[in-house]
C-alpha cells in the first residue's frame, strides 16, 4: 500500500504543522528545542511525528514563510503558561517567587490536574480511590466535575461512599498544603501508573472499540489491519471476544455453537474452562452427549495450554461467524443488550 501524501496545508493541525518544521530544522535543531518542553509536549510532538507520512515540498515551503511572516509580526507571539514559567526560571527568580507568580496565573492550585482527572473513567477512578482515605476521596470529589463526582461515588462500596459523603459534608476550606500533597500524589503515583497501564492495554482498548463497531466497519478495518500489522490485528480479534464470554450466550446460542463446531475441538476447549461455562455447554447437551464429552477429556490427559488456547479461539470464530450469519446474538454486556422475558 503506497503512503498517502500530503499535499494540503489547510488541513494541517498545529501538532502536524509543529512536526513538520522541527523534522525540516533536523535533529540537532529539534533536540534544542525539546529541551526546552515539558515532556508531554514532547511525547505529543513525537507521536505526531511518527505518523506524519509523506509531506509534499510546497507544504514544507508554505510553512516556512507563514512562520517567517508570523515572527515579524510583533503581535503574533503566542505564550503559554509552561512557557511563562520557564521563562521566569530563565530569568533567575527563586523558585517560591515563580511559584507565586504562577499560581496567581493558574487561578486555583492544580486546575489542570482536576481537568485531567474528569477525563478519567469513573471505574479507573473509582478502583483507584477506594484504596485511599476517606477524607482524600472526599477532597478529590469535591475538586472534579459534580456529574463525574457522582458517578465515581455510586462505583465506591457503599459503607465506603458514606464515610466519604459524610466528611464531604462536613468539609471546611482545605489548607493549601494538603490540596497540594493530594495533587502530588495522584500526579506520581496514579496519573503515572495510568500512564503505564493505557500504554500496556493498547489493544485491549481497541479491541473495545472494535467490539462497538458494526461488522461491515469491522471486517473494513481488520482487513487493513491485517495486510499492515498482522501481529495487532492477532492480539485485537483474541480480545474483542473471549472463550469465556461465550457466558453471556442463551440456551439457543449455546446450542448453535455446540451444532456447528467441530465435536473433536471442544473436549480441548471445554478443558480449560472455568466450571461454570463448562456445565452450561453440558447443560445444553442431550445427557448421552455430555457423558462421551467428559469422557473425551478425562482421556485426553494434561494438554498444553497453546492447544487449548487455539481450541478456545477455534470454538469462539465459530460463535462470530454465526453472529454475522445472523444465527445467534453475542450482548455486548450493556444494558441497551440486555434481554427482557
């Protein structure tokens, strides 16, 4: 597949357009001016970088006299407040001057951490939470957004929310000191390890997002995915549907697998089942069916955990295929799936 080349300008963010001209400047130029940024401006501008493609000359060109002509132009500087702060530091000032300054900038301490944690799924924050003190939970509930707040809350056990909601309600004006050690902590101890985790999960997440895509988009995109990086697209299809979510299956859809697989690829599937699955596959057999079965895997004796990991896979494609025929419904575990009798 040839690389798409880009050749409009209007189309550029300022990420791209940032990349562009640090990639034109070369690696000794961009390496100076990375000093100079905070590390998430760098992980941003890298990750832009990297899947840039090809960038057309004229592009390159037009970048350079916008700039030119933005630098000449007096009114044009753009400040930020990282960029304030450093240069505050550049000019000398002692660290308690410059953080004075800056937090009269910023408004109320750790705005910024606040707005990240809103980006935070309530059942992240809320795992995360439930490991700290009542009266931590109860400052850091009443610094995000109410409607977030309260979603965390009904995820904490209930004696745990009470004691949280109760300290909410008796809670004073924080001392500056403890906002900031709080910050601290969720900075380097749960910002930091989510950091960790959404790196190491990557997949997962896609495979999520490929679970709520229709089956035409879907097969569109595993197509792609297979052709340019055969690995992921391996890992994303294991985990859009495991062998133990055949689980949330009904009686019928049971039975429809149990018709349509491979009788010889089961008792190695079933082997490394948890017990509940295994007696609701025997449970939707005829008694006879289900004695040869667990006959069939006493028989088998130890078996290598990459057969039974390749017999689970085989057993869960015959379930997908079935749902793209139509023949059976696999519930996304949302309640929008949720079956009414």
């Amino acid at each position: 597949m040839s690389m798409r080349i880009r050749e409009d300008y209007r189309t550029l963010t300022g990420a791209e357009k940032a990349a562009i001209f640090l990639m034109a400047l070369g690696e000794e130029y961009t390496a100076s001016v990375f000093q100079n940024m905070d590390d998430e401006e760098i992980l941003e501008l890298s990750q832009v970088m990297s899947s840039l493609g090809k960038i057309n000359a004229n592009v390159v060109e037009r970048l350079f006299v916008d700039f030119a002509e933005q630098m000449s132009s007096a009114n044009s500087l753009v400040g930020t407040q990282e960029s304030t702060e450093r240069l505050l530091q550049k000019a000398g000032m002692n660290k308690e001057k410059i953080d004075n300054i800056m937090e009269e900038i910023r408004g109320p301490a750790g705005r910024t951490m606040w707005e990240k944690l809103t980006n935070v799924s309530e059942e992240v924050l809320s795992n995360f939470l439930q490991k700290e003190y009542p009266q931590t939970v109860a400052v850091v509930l009443s610094k995000i957004s109410s409607d977030h707040a309260a979603r965390v809350l009904a995820m904490l056990p209930d004696g745990f929310a009470m004691e949280v909601i109760n300290r909410m309600l008796r809670m004073e004006a924080v001392q500056k000191e403890v906002l900031e050690d709080i910050e601290r902590t969720l900075r380097t101890e749960f910002m930091s390890n989510l950091a960790r985790t959404q790196r190491r999960d990557s997949h997962e997440m896609m495979a999520e997002i490929f679970n709520s895509l229709d089956r035409t988009a879907e097969a569109r995109f595993m197509e792609q995915l297979e052709k340019n990086i055969p690995e992921s697209a391996e890992k994303i299809r294991g985990l859009m549907f495991t062998f133990e979510d055949l689980q949330k299956l009904d009686p019928q859809a049971i039975q429809a697998v149990l018709r349509a697989a491979d009788k010889d690829k089961l008792p190695a599937a079933l082997k490394g089942a948890t017990e509940a699955l295994r007696d609701l596959f025997f449970s939707n057999m005829s008694e006879r069916a289900a004695k040869i079965m667990k006959e069939d895997m006493e028989a088998m004796g130890p078996v290598r955990l990459k057969d039974v990991e390749e017999a689970q896979q085989y057993v869960v494609s015959v379930a997908k295929d079935l749902e793209a025929r139509g023949e059976i419904t696999i519930a996304s575990g949302t309640e929008e799936d949720e079956l009414i009798y």
